[in-house]
C-alpha cells in the first residue's frame, strides 16, 4: 500500500486528478474509489490554528484543497496536484 497526502487548487481539480489517474470515478455524480483498488479522505479546506486565546482561538486557511489517498499500486500524479509527506499526516488511515 502507497499512502498519498494530496493538496490541489481548488475540489474540481483535485477530483478531475483522482479520475484522471483512475482512483475514482464518479457514481451517481458522488466520486468513488474504484472497487478493491483504492481508499479516498477527503478532507478539503484546512484550517490551523494561527493565534488568539484558548477563549478566542484565531485559525487560518492552509492554502489549497486537500485529500489522502491509500492505493495498491503507485500513482503518478498531473501536476496540477502535489503529493506532499508531512512530517505529522493530518489524517491516517487505521
């Protein structure tokens, strides 16, 4: 297994790169993984906290659109779409 932690521009072009690759598809206009071959987080817009008091946090939009996908065999992704390795994965899989 291949875990990919994804960041795009905006939902259209990360969804557009997810088919495109051939890890989803859309069903019924809701996007899916293929069956047996894939697993799709999306986690879309991301939001650290930037500042501000444990009463009045203050967070901040983390540029771009994100989702992680678990794949079973590798993937070369369009370059619209970076596949990042953070340090600390916001999101794993169990």
């Amino acid at each position: 297994m291949t875990d990919y932690y994804l960041r795009a521009p905006d939902a259209d072009t990360l969804q557009s790169a997810l088919i495109e690759v051939g890890a989803a598809q859309l069903v019924d206009g809701a996007l899916v993984p293929l069956e047996g071959e894939d697993a799709i987080d999306i986690i879309g817009v991301w939001y650290e906290r930037t500042g501000g008091t444990d009463e009045d946090p203050v967070y901040t939009a983390v540029p771009g659109y994100h989702g992680n996908v678990r794949s079973v065999a590798p993937i070369t992704w369009p370059e619209t779409v970076e596949a990042m390795e953070p340090t600390t994965p916001w999101r794993v899989w169990g």
